[in-house]
C-alpha cells in the first residue's frame, strides 16, 4: 500500500522485519525486552475499528500468532498484547513478551527506565532468529519489509 509510512516516532524507535499480510513487523530497539510492534497498512488508521471487520479479524490473528511464536522463542512467563496510542495515534499493536524479574515485572514496559538500544551484532542475529520464528506463522509467508 503506496501511502503507508510510519509515524515517526515509531520508525525512530524501531526496526523493521517484516510484512505479513495486513502488518508490518516492527522491532522495539530495546534489548531489554523482546517486543515487536504490528502496524496494519493502512494510512490514517488510529483505532481498531476503524478497520473493517475482516481486517479487525486479521490484526487479531497477526498479533495472536506472532505473540504465540515470541512467547514460545523468548520462554516467556507473560504476553501482553496492547493497543495505546496515546503517545503515537496511528493504530499499531505491541506485543511484548515478558518474564519475572525482567527490568519492569510486574509492572507494565512503559516508561520504566531507559530503553537499552541492540548492539549492532545482537540485532543482526535476533533479526534472523525472528524472521525464522515468523517463517513458522499459519499465515501467509511474512517478507522483508520494502524501503
């Protein structure tokens, strides 16, 4: 979809890895959570139901799915799947995978001290753990992101 960008914030604070059929697959640059943010293609989305009903249904699989594989790869104790938007409106979907005694538990990864960006080699080889973890999603093959 041509006029799909996103928000800056976002792209600032990210790194693509890949497309799904209604998302793109954003890396939160915070080693100190396995997190990934699921932003459906749609320009000038800001809430749920501003999708239609068959794209509703698809977000819900996407993040389900994806939350399911990273839970799964991370050994996680917890997922949270969240739609906030109240820093950044255009619709987009956290799920964080999360662990007792990791840096913010119980409490939620928001705020919570200040994010520890990848080194360079870590995000090259988490890159190519997770692009495997979502080769494996019952969905259509996931592809890198273009641009």
């Amino acid at each position: 979809m041509p006029d799909f960008q996103p928000d800056a914030r976002l792209a600032a604070d990210s790194h693509a890895l890949a497309e799904l059929p209604l998302c793109q697959v954003r890396l939160m640059n915070d080693a100190r959570f396995p997190w990934l943010v699921l932003l459906p293609r749609r320009p000038g989305v800001s809430e749920v139901f501003d999708l239609e009903e068959g794209e509703q249904q698809q977000l819900w699989q996407e993040a389900t799915a994806v939350g399911r594989a990273l839970k799964d790869s991370f050994d996680g104790d917890k997922l949270n799947i969240a739609t906030l938007g109240n820093m950044v409106a255009q619709l987009h979907v956290h799920v964080i995978v999360r662990h007792r005694g990791d840096a913010a538990w119980p409490g939620p990864v928001w705020g919570h001290g200040q994010p520890e960006a990848y080194r360079p080699e870590a995000l090259k080889d988490l890159h190519e753990r997770l692009l495997a973890q979502l080769d494996t999603l019952p969905l259509a093959a996931p592809h890198p992101p273009k641009g």
